[in-house]
C-alpha cells in the first residue's frame, strides 16, 4: 500500500520552505553580522578621520602641545544621525589639552594607543560610547611630548544604519524567495506537465482499450508508463483468455445440446414406443452430462478468474482424506468401483490450505477416475509424508492415459482420446486450477502395468502444538 | 407419509412430486417463502425438501426459524449452490440432508428413504432394515420375524450398522464400539463381520467392506 | 476593495484616538491637575517673550510658571548647578549644544517634535524655536556721506577708506562677554578668511562692542553711531519700522541666522509642565504667537504673521545662512579655542599686525 497523502506540488513546496527558511535563517544571522560591520566600518572611518583632523589642529610652542579643536574635525562627526560626540586630546601627564569628556580613560587603553591607533567600545557615564584613540608626536625642533586624540560618539547611528542595511537584505532575501517561488511554482507546473498529459489520455481512455499507451514522457516517467502498458497487456491476455474460454464453454454446451435436439426429434417423428424409449434414455444421459458440464465450467470460471486471495487455514490431512473417501465411497456412482483408502501416516498432517478446494480437487479426481475406468476397477486414496511435504494420492488401475497426453490433460476441454466416455474434459482442468491456487504441486504419471496415478504435493504447516 | 416441497421451479417441483408420490407419499408443493411459511406453521409434515433460492426469500431463514421454534421435522435442502460454507451452514443450522443440482431422482429417493426412516426409527425406537428389526431397549434383534440370538459383540455390531444403516460405519467407530480403546487385533473386527454376514446369508442383506475406511449395511441390489 | 473599506475605517478610528488622546494630554481643561510650579531659565527678554508666556497661561492656566530672564552665561550655569530649572531656553547655541551633548536633556517624543524641521533639531532633545537673521543697521546719515555698505566686503572697505568719518561711530556685538557674539564671530571668522582684517580695520576705526542690540540700535537711533555690525535682525527689523533714523542692512553676500535653542532639562523637577511647555513652544500656536507678537520669526512652516522664517526666506532668499544645530558648534565653547579666539581678536583689534599673522595659518 503506498501511502502518499496531500500533493506532490505541496510536498515539494513543504521541502522548498523548510530549506529556505534553514538557509534564510543562516543567512539572516550573516546579514546581521554583515550590516553591523558595514555600519562599524563607516562610523568608525568617521572617528578615525576626526581624530585625525583634530592631531594636525595640536602645534608645539616650545615644546609644549597646544590644539584649537577645529570645526572641522566636529563637522566630520555631526552625521544626520546626531551622535553625542566627545573628544580629549591628552598630553603625557594625562592632563587635557582639550576636551569635553569628562571621562577617564582607561590606562590599558592608553597604553595600548601608545603602540598603534585603536577603537573600542567603552561604557561610561553618557552611555555606550564607540572612542577611537591615537597618539601623535609630530617632528619637532625641540624635544616633543607626545598627545593622545580621542574621539568617541554614541551608537545611535550605527544601530540604524546596521538596521537600514539588515532590513535592504531581508527585502532582497525576500524578493529572491518570491521570485524563486514563483519561478519554483512555474517550474514544478512544466515539470508535472507530461503527468498531467498522461492522466489526460488516461481519463480519455475507453474502458475496454488495452491497447499500449502512446505517451512521449520525460525519462522518469517511462518505468510507469511501461508498468502501465504491462498492466494493460496484462488484462489483455486475461481478457483474451476469458474470450476464448467463454467460446469454448458455449461450443461444449452447445455440442449435447445439438445431440439432444437431434435425438428428441428423430423420436418425435417415430411412432415406435421402443423407440421413444431409448432416445430418452438417450436425452436423460446427455442431460445429466451437460449439467454437470455447466457446474464444472462455473467452477472453473470461478476458480481462475477468482478475486480474492485464498482464505486459507490448517487443514488436517488425514480426516480430510477419510472424510472425502467416505463420502464418495458411500455415493452412488461408486457404487460399481471398489474406492478405499491406504492407511493413513499415524501422525497428523498440517497444512495450510482451503478445505473446499482440497475437496473440490479429490473430488475431481476420484470423479474423473469413477468415469473413466471399467466397472469393477478399484481406485485408491493414499496419504504420505515426504519430509515436509504431504503427498496426496488417487490411483487407479484403469486403462491410463497415452503418455504423449498427459502434457494436455490439465487443459480444459481435453478429452483427449476418450470421447466415448461420458465427461466434458474440464475435471483435470479444475483440478489444475486449484492445484496452483493451493500453491501445491500436481504430477498426473500413469501406473505400470496398467492405470493412473494424479499426486498432489503440499508444503506442511509449521509444527505447531496445537 | 407427509412431504412438503419448497421449490421455485415447477418443472423440478412436479417430478418431484411425481416421483416421491410413487413411493406412496403424500407431497405438497409451495413456489415462495411466504406460503412456505404458513403451510409450515399449519401442518405437520414428516419430511421437508427446501430449495435455497427463493423468489422472496432465502430458504436458509425458512430452516432457521423452524428450528427455532423447536420444530425437527427432517430437513433435505436442494440447491443450485454448490458453495460449501452454504452447505455448512445449512448443516449448522440443522439441516438433515444437503442434496446439489442437478441430482439423479434414484439418489434422491434413497435419501429420502433414509430421512423417513430415520425419522420413523426415532418414533418408534426400533432399528429396521428391511427383514432385520432391532430394539436398542432390550437388545433383541430379528430376522424375517424370526428372533436371532447374537453373542454380546455382533449385537453391537448389528446395533452400529443398522443405526447407519445405508451409510458406511468407519471402521474405526465399530472397533471402538466393539472392543472399547484397547489394543485390538487388524482382523479382530473382520471376525465377526464375517459372523454376521453368515448370519444374514440369504436374507437380502449384506455387508459390504469398504478398503480402508469402512463398512456398510445394505439391501442386495435387484 | 474590503481590506481598504477596513483600513480606512482604522485611519479613522485611529485619527479619533489620537485626537482624544491629545485632548487629554494636551489640553486637559475637564480635570485639574494637581498645581506645578514649572521654573524656565532664559536668556530671553521677558517683555520680548510676554506675549507667548502669556498666551501659554492662558492655554494651560493650571501650569504656574516662573519665567528667569538671565544673560545666556548665567543660564548656561544654573544648568550644571543644583537646583536645575525644567526649561532652559538661550541664544548661546555653543554652550546649549554641549549641555545636551553631555546628555542633560530630556529626549521628547509628541507630534510636533517629529514634525520639527530637522535641521532646527538635534536628537529630539533640543530645539531651535526662533528664527533670527544677523543684519547690519546704520543711521541715515551714514548714506548722506557714503554709499551704504550692502556686503562684508563694502563693509571693510568702507572701514578702511572711510577710518575718520567712522572713528568711534561703529558698533558691534561684543564676542567677550557675549554668547552671543562670539558664536557670530566664530562663525563668521569660518565663512571668510578676510575676517581678521574686518576686525583689525574695526579696531582702527575704535569701534565700539557693546553686550546687547537693543542697546545697540538706541545708540544708532540717537546718532551715538553710524554703523551696527552683527545685530539680531529680529530685534533691528522691528526697531526700524518706529524709528526711521535706522535703516537694516541684511547683507547680500551672506546672513548668519541665529536660532534661539529649548530643552528640557534632564533632572526637570516638573518633566511633564515642562514638556508641555516645549510642546507649546513648538505648536502652531505658540509659534504663531511668536510670528505676530514678537520680533523673533517663528520656524514652523505654515504660520501666518508678520515675522516668519519662510516670508523672510521668500524676500532674502538664499543668503541665510543659520548657524547649524550639530556637533560642530562643540567646538566654538572649547576652552583652548575660546581663549585663542578671543586671544586673537583682541590682537587684531588692537592692530597687533604681527601677532595677528602669526596665529593666522
């Protein structure tokens, strides 16, 4: 049972959404960590230019620094986003120079400026500051202190534009979901073109077309499509089979029927009572016959074209070989032969099976044995165990059959040299036909010096304590 | 006797009746379930031939609703149906006899003959087959009329052939009968099979053995 | 077409929130608020601004108010002290950037600040309310001996080709002791490098630098002078419709526009009075107040009256040039620079060529 609800476009969609929202969740965090960075990386250009601006503004009268904080460095930092901007210029007993920072700096940091320019994060008293720091000593005639810029601002501006240039990702991110959605959706459409074209013809079909499919279909599509010209060829030949079966059912019953009309008729023209007499016994003979040819042939139908699957379960053998041999033993028509039973294996013998057609089949056989045998000759059931098989028996010491025959024995309306006797040729053929539902194997071999042997082979259940 | 057939088919009902009224019965014929029904309800039959498929109804009902009223009048059932779990639960339900169509009116008969007689054994409480009479209360036994002494065993086993009397009797229930569950002998059954046979020797009966399976009481044919 | 009866339908009910909200807030007239003593610090004449804070009573009569008319310097102090005022209001725009630069004012958040123009706000913490050209004025007798100047170029040459007529007949603001006029020196010293020689041929004509244009324009009605440099336009433009003796020069090469700039102060004993105090300030009716009762031009677009910056706009045009709300005014209250400024205007005032060259780079 295939169980695949909903679908394929939404199981392709569900796919295509959970891998994009994992790969948009990753490349949201990166779009993040990016924006900030940018964002980082312009500001931070911003303070390192005016600190820069501001070290050219710091001069040396005699050795000692002074700086007039230019306008310019301050214009630098005024950004639309108006941060809160700060600045000392340091000298090297850590006094201002210039300032508007009431904030000490850190002496790591001024340790660490001494060696290279730095920026860092720094909480203070005006909140979370981002400072940039350097140190200049510029040539100088006279021996030079060295100064210490600092610049710093607030946040504000960074985290907006980190978020401007987070949400232009999401939008492109988005826009590029949509757009591969839609191209996606397009897609799927095209690919699922030739399914749709084949349920199309499919739906066209007439019921009783078993004809090949005449589809053109992408490569992944032809295991179907042979699949489904199997299925087709398949029906066909059962089809076909049941055609030729039917015929042949209706040419059997068609046959004693003609008889029947030809000998009622001759005797409806005689006068002669002794006649009238033999031609009915005639008609009661072939009556009889053409009925139980019309009960094989339903039994026939009915076994091959069967729908459901066996219903099996154990069957012991050995009362089942008792029960069918007392039944027919005690019938009429048996009456004339001398039907028994070898003994039977002491221990009882499972299998799994259907009773009825194990029935159906002994019955067959010993029936089609009763017919075609002389009065007089004895038939025989016999039971034995083979490892684990039940080998199941019905001989005869009848005539046998030519051996370039028994090959068609088992097909229906095989009479094959015996037309003298009554029967309709189908008894073998049930038998078969059971044979394989069964799952059992079926040997028909005949005796020496005269009569036929029909074996039936069938696995044992499993030993079980019941 | 008194016969009801229930059959649809006029052609089978009147051959029927044409033949069971030979045997010097006297048979009544009814086509639907409903009339079936009533004339059920009314009289009281020894014998009951039930057709399956009925215009208004399954035959089935018809016997289930008979033994459920607690009427064992014997039931042969005739169908067209040879689908074994119809049988079975014709059976199951208390069916006496399952005969399928097309079936031979010789047969038939015999298994009517059977039925009536079982049904009459049972209100009479003898056993009888043709000259040979049976009282299973004393255990006395008759041939022609004439009493016949029998040892302890071939009472036994006249007793369990007569019981199934047309029918074949395994071999196994008559040893069990006769010598209970010990050991027995392979002939040991076969001895006083030949008893009896001896005994019936010109009377119209006979014995017939069965290989394997079993043995039967039987009128000598013709 | 439902979804945008829906969203219609919202904008509306939205509208009828705010607008209760706002009656609420803003004009609670059906309860009384408990009484608030809101205290502004101004460097700001009272009887200037007597119209807007009287208008202001009336708007908001259960607001009782104190209205401290200081010098800018003397504002600028109280804001570091103890004590702080709720509103401060100056023309010292230097020192009342680096006050909110070093975080003591209140950011606001209401209608009419989102609304401000950006360029007369910084950070939504302090805001210029006013609009204020930087003009020259002269008496009329200046032009029946010369042409009048119209530029800062016609002004220096005529400083310098005229020195006897005008010694001790010019006058200006003075950048010592006023916020005032050192902010417009500083800016002007920005716009041209031939500032320094204006402050030297200044200093030889002996002009005079007086802390106040009011002060400044009596002295030209009188006579006293011939020559204003740098008054507040506001202020002459209103003075010469009443006395004729004063002409106003806007100059036409440029015109510095001084805003007067209002926060509330971080520690507002009274935030609420006080932000709706600046609320006021900002709302069309108190900047309507300003364009007709006072001499300050009202900023907010839309205004009708006599004194607004976008009728001055629309006469002078592109020659104003106000000085800018940012970062960059942090640097004119630097320490080191106000005292080299200052260090070097007295220089060329007093025609220290040398020293003027010098500190010139």
């Amino acid at each position: 049972m295939i169980v695949v609800t909903g679908s394929l476009k939404r199981r392709m969609a569900a796919w295509l959404l959970v891998t994009v929202i994992g790969l948009g969740a990753l490349l949201m965090i990166e779009a993040w960590v990016s924006s900030r960075q940018a964002a980082d990386r312009a500001f931070d250009a911003q303070l390192e230019a005016a600190a820069l601006s501001i070290s050219e503004a710091v001069q040396w009268q005699d050795g000692r620094p002074e700086v007039v904080i230019p306008v310019s460095a301050l214009q630098i930092l005024a950004t639309s986003s108006q941060e809160r901007v700060f600045y000392a210029v340091l000298d090297s007993q850590e006094r201002r120079l210039s300032s508007n920072w009431e904030v000490t700096i850190p002496q790591a940091l001024r340790d660490s400026v001494r060696k290279a320019p730095l920026e860092t994060a720094l909480h203070t008293a005006y909140g979370e500051l981002r400072v940039y720091g350097r140190e200049v000593s510029a040539p100088g005639w006279v021996s030079q202190e060295p100064v210490q810029v600092w610049v710093g601002h607030t946040l504000g501006g960074r985290q907006t534009l980190a978020l401007t240039l987070f949400k232009q990702a999401v939008s492109r991110f988005l826009a590029m979901v949509l757009l591969a959605g839609v191209l996606m959706a397009l897609t799927i459409r095209v690919a699922l073109m030739p399914l749709r074209r084949l349920r199309h013809q499919l739906r066209l079909r007439e019921a009783d077309d078993m004809r090949p499919l005449d589809a053109e279909v992408p490569k992944e599509m032809h295991e179907l499509v042979q699949t489904l010209d199997q299925l087709f060829t398949r029906q066909r030949e059962g089809r076909e089979v049941l055609l030729r079966f039917t015929a042949d059912a209706s040419h059997q019953l068609k046959t004693p029927l003609a008889g029947l009309q030809t000998i009622s008729e001759l005797a409806l023209r005689s006068s002669d009572p002794g006649q009238w007499r033999a031609a009915l016994e005639e008609v009661h003979g072939s009556a009889e016959r053409t009925s139980r040819l019309a009960g094989q042939l339903l039994s026939l139908a009915r076994l091959r074209h069967l729908d459901d699957a066996p219903q099996r379960q154990r069957v012991e053998l050995c009362g089942l070989m008792r029960d069918v041999a007392l039944e027919w033993a005690g019938r009429d028509e048996a009456n004339r032969h001398d039907l028994g039973l070898d003994t039977l294996p002491t221990q009882p013998l499972w299998v799994e099976a259907e009773a009825w057609a194990l029935r159906e089949l002994i019955g067959n056989v010993i029936d089609n044995a009763l017919r075609y045998t002389p009065a007089g000759s004895s038939i025989t059931l016999g039971l034995r165990r083979e490892e684990n098989e039940g080998c199941l028996t019905i001989r005869d010491d009848g005539p046998g059959v030519p051996e370039e025959q028994l090959e068609r024995l088992c097909r229906p309306f095989e009479r094959l040299g015996r037309q003298g006797t009554e029967g309709s040729g189908l008894g073998m053929a049930i038998v078969d036909s059971i044979a394989r539902r069964l799952g059992g194997h079926l040997k028909v071999a005949n005796l020496s010096p005269s009569g036929l042997v029909v074996e039936l082979r069938l696995r044992l259940a499993e030993e079980e304590a019941s | 006797m008194r016969l009801l057939v229930v059959e649809d088919d006029s052609l089978i009902s009147r051959s029927l009746t044409q033949a069971l009224t030979s045997l010097g019965n006297t048979v009544e014929t009814f086509s639907t379930y409903r009339t079936a029904k009533e004339a059920i309800h009314q009289g009281a039959f020894d014998l009951l031939l039930l057709d399956l498929g009925l215009p208004d109804g399954d035959g089935l009902g018809l016997l289930e609703e008979m033994r459920e009223r607690g009427d064992s009048t014997p039931v042969l059932i005739l169908t067209a149906r040879d689908n074994l779990d119809d049988r079975v639960r014709g059976l199951d339900l208390g069916a006496d006899d399952y005969l399928a169509k097309p079936f031979q009116l010789a047969e038939l008969e015999a298994r009517v003959r059977a039925l009536l007689r079982r049904s009459q054994q049972r209100t009479e409480n003898l056993l009888r087959l043709g000259p040979l009479m049976f009282d299973p209360a004393t255990g006395a036994a008759s041939l022609d009329g004439c009493a016949l002494s029998l040892p302890h065993r071939e009472r036994l086993l006249v007793e369990s052939l007569l019981v199934h009397a047309g029918n074949i009797v395994p071999r196994e229930t008559l040893e069990s009968r006769l010598f209970g569950f010990g050991e027995v002998g392979s002939n040991a059954l076969e001895v006083y099979v030949s008893r009896v046979r001896k005994r019936l020797k010109g009377s119209g009966l006979r014995i017939r053995t069965f290989r394997g399976l079993g043995y039967r009481l039987e009128e000598e044919q013709g | 077409m439902t979804a945008l009866r829906i969203s219609l339908a919202a904008t509306v009910l939205l509208a009828i929130g705010l607008a209760s909200t706002w009656l609420v807030v803003e004009r609670p007239k059906g309860s009384v608020p408990p009484p608030s003593k809101l205290v502004i610090a101004a460097a700001l004449d009272e009887a200037v601004v007597a119209p807007l804070l009287e208008a202001f009573g009336r708007a908001y009569p259960h607001i009782q108010f104190e209205y401290r008319d200081r010098s800018s310097l003397e504002v600028d102090r109280s804001v570091t002290e103890g004590n702080p005022p709720d509103v401060v209001i100056s023309s010292a725009m230097p020192w009342q950037m680096a006050q909110v630069n070093a975080g003591l004012a209140r950011r606001l958040d209401s209608e009419e600040i989102l609304n401000w123009p950006e360029w007369a706000k910084w950070r939504d913490e302090v805001f210029g309310f006013t609009f204020e050209p930087i003009v020259m004025a002269y008496h009329l007798e200046l032009s029946r001996h010369v042409l009048p100047p119209e530029t800062h170029a016609d002004l220096l040459e005529l400083l310098d080709s005229r020195q006897n007529l005008l010694r001790g007949r010019v006058v200006t603001y003075s950048p010592f002791n006023s916020g005032i006029g050192y902010t417009l020196f500083q800016q002007d010293a920005r716009y041209s490098s031939r500032f320094w020689d204006l402050v030297t041929s200044m200093g030889r004509v002996e002009t005079e630098a007086l802390e106040n244009t009011q002060r400044m324009l009596e002295g030209i009605d009188s006579g006293r002078y011939w020559l204003g440099y740098n008054l507040l336009g506001s202020y002459a433009l209103v003075y010469a419709q009443e006395h004729p003796n004063v002409i106003v020069q806007i100059p036409t090469d440029y015109s510095l526009v001084m805003m007067r700039m209002v926060f509330v102060h971080r520690d507002a004993p009274h935030p609420a009075a006080a932000t709706t105090f600046v609320n006021f300030l900002l709302s069309e009716e108190g900047q309507g107040v300003l364009a007709g009762q006072t001499p300050m031009f009202s900023i907010r677009p839309g205004i009708k009256g006599p004194y607004t910056a976008a009728r001055l706009l629309g006469q002078v045009g592109d020659r104003l040039y106000p000085i800018p709300i940012n970062a960059s005014l942090l640097a004119f209250v630097d320490p080191a620079r106000r005292e080299a400024f200052i260090e070097h205007w007295r220089q060329a005032f007093s025609g220290d060529r040398e020293a003027v060259d010098e500190r010139h780079e």
